[in-house]
C-alpha cells in the first residue's frame, strides 16, 4: 500500500512531510516512506550535524518496535507531530514525553499474534524435544558413530503458565490447548470470560507450570519479573525441573539470574527469542545446549512484516492527511 502525499483536491501541492527513521528501516516499509515523505534514515546517528539542520522540520519518526527515542530526541524535534512504530511492543518510546508535547505514538498490533504465538509453540517443542541438538547429533555424525540422544522431556499434556493475557497470550493459549496443556496464567488482573485459570503473580504461576512463556509488554513495570525467586519456583514440586520461554522483551527476565539457574539445573531449559542486551548475547547463554536461541524473529515472516509494514505506513498517512491514525497506542487513544 503506498499512501500518496496528503494534498487536498484544489490546493497547491505541500512539500511531504519530513520523517527520520530512528531504525533501519524494513525494505518493505521503506519504500513506502520514501515515496510519501522526505525520509533522513538515521541522520541523528550519520550526521549529527546535518541532522541539527534538518531537525526543526521534522514531523514524524519511523521506529520499529526495538527502538530507542527518548524524551531527549523528542524535545530537539520541535515540529514533532507523530511517532510511528512498525511493531507492537513500544517500551522504547518515551510516551509520556511524547504525550506532554501533543506528540501521537501509533503501533501495529493484532497483525502479528499468530506469528508470535507461533514461534512461543516452536520455542517450546524445540527445547522440550531437543530439535536444534537432534539435528546436529543426526548431520555431525553422531547418530551412527554414538547412539541415540538421551531422552527428552514431553510437553502434550503438560502445565503451561502464560505471564500476560492480551492478545498474544490468548493465541498462545488456543495453540497449547491443541496439545491438551493444562493452561494458567497471570496478569495484572484476571481477565473476564476467559476459560483459563488466573493466578496473581509470577512465582505462583511458576510453582504450577512446567512450561512457563512470557508474552507481556517490556518497559519499566515489568522489568525483571522473572527474577531468581520466580526461576526456582518453576515446575513447583515435580520431579521434572520447567523450562522457560520468553517472547516478550529481554527486560522482563533477569538474564544473569537465569543464566545462573540454567547452570546450576534449578530450570532444565529456556527457549529465548530476546534478550536484555539485543544483538549481544552472553557467551555463558550462548554455551549452554539446553537453550535454545532465536535473533528475535518473532514476527518476521514475510507476510506479518508485510502487514505491519503496511499499518505503520497508514498510521503515518492518515496522521498527515488529518485522520485519526488506525492503531495509536492505548496511552494515545482519544488524543487524536
Ligand atoms: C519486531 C517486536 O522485532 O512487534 C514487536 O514489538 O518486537 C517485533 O515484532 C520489530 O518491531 C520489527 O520492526
């Protein structure tokens, strides 16, 4: 979808509205910027002093759902209008700098639940079943030269504790539910009509899951939730130590903590799509075979980014020919 330049029918044509992208921007979202708007890809970064030449004029910014733009950013983009987010998770974005300055912050939820929940489902069948060791034990040699790999651990059936209910959550839920799990989860309240059983925290969840996934937005309120307290709790009283999977954001676990309770065999495993510090990722994580680790590919496939591409770009369009924006974040609702 490439959105024209907004100029009413009748009127002089206006310059497009100038755009920093504070993320390299997707190929399939680039396009779409350049075509409708005067894009500076990262010039903040390039060019800091071309950049405070152009600043000023700047009315929008293209993030994805990684990035970083502070209140310090926003407070030297003086014309700044709208902030859009290929992406669900914002935690990067200092909202409420942006709301004290009248600034509109747009995402693109929904768009990518089945991917997320998909790859929460994959995560967990690879480090129960072992996938990425198997494929090695079967391509290296091993099979022929060693004998089977030891035993794994069997998730149909088992107890899953989902740490956040939105939308994600809840796919994630209906997919578990085809492999006859046991669901439970914890979020900051119960959620009405939902057949799966609440519990208040974390730990309490933990104490009663063998397979623990993460799915709740990352930011200030959730940072470290799943601390040491909540890693030893996990799988309560079973003989069988839980495994954790985390598609959130890398804020929401203690990765020090884990990687000591992944080394000391208080969890059996992890399955990790993020991490505290992205693309870097502790050499101690990456030594350890019962993990399982993927560079956050949550929602990349072609047809999700795809999608979302196409919403962040309408988020900025209608933001610019005066409509209220499709998918503002809920902080932003009602502020268009
Ligand atoms: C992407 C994400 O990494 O949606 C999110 O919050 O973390 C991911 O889908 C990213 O935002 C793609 O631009």
């Amino acid at each position: 979808m490439n959105a024209p330049p907004s100029t009413p029918a009748g009127t002089a044509a206006q310059a497009p509205a100038e755009i920093l992208s504070v993320t390299r921007p997707s190929p399939l979202l680039e396009p779409q910027l350049r075509a409708a708007f005067t894009l500076h890809d990262r010039l903040h970064e390039s060019d800091p002093a071309a950049f405070a030449a152009v600043a000023p004029r700047i009315r929008g910014i293209a993030a994805s759902g990684e990035s970083k733009v502070s209140a310090e950013l926003i407070a030297s983009l003086p014309a700044l209008e709208v902030i859009s987010v290929m992406g669900v998770g914002y935690d990067g974005i200092d909202v409420a700098a942006a709301r004290a300055r009248g600034v509109m912050v747009t995402h693109t939820p929904d768009v990518l639940n089945d991917d997320v929940a998909d790859l929460a489902l994959a995560l967990m069948l690879a480090t129960a079943r072992q996938i990425p060791l198997a494929d090695h034990h079967v391509r290296s040699g091993q099979w022929a030269a060693a004998g089977p790999l030891p035993l794994a651990r069997k998730m149909s059936g088992a107890r899953l504790g989902i740490v956040g209910m939105g939308r994600i959550g809840q796919a994630i839920a209906q997919r578990a539910a085809a492999f006859n799990m046991a669901i439970a989860y914890t979020a900051r309240s119960a959620k009405p009509g939902l057949p799966w059983r609440y519990l208040p925290s974390a730990q309490a969840l933990a104490a009663e899951s063998d397979f623990l996934v993460l799915i709740t937005p990352g930011g200030a309120g959730t940072r470290h939730l799943v601390n040491a307290q909540v890693l030893a709790a996990l799988g309560g009283s079973s003989a069988e130590r839980g495994i954790l999977v985390n598609v959130a954001r890398g804020s929401v676990v203690d990765e020090a903590a884990l990687i000591d309770a992944l080394e000391r065999g208080v969890i059996a495993g992890a399955g990790l799509d993020v991490f505290a510090d992205e693309p870097r990722v502790p050499e101690r994580l990456r030594a350890l075979p019962q993990v399982v680790l993927a560079p956050h590919i949550g929602s990349a496939t072609r047809a999700t980014r795809q999608a979302m591409a196409d919403l962040a770009q309408a988020n900025l369009a209608a933001h610019f020919s005066g409509q209220t924006p499709p998918t503002p974040v809920p902080e932003c609702r009602g502020h268009g």
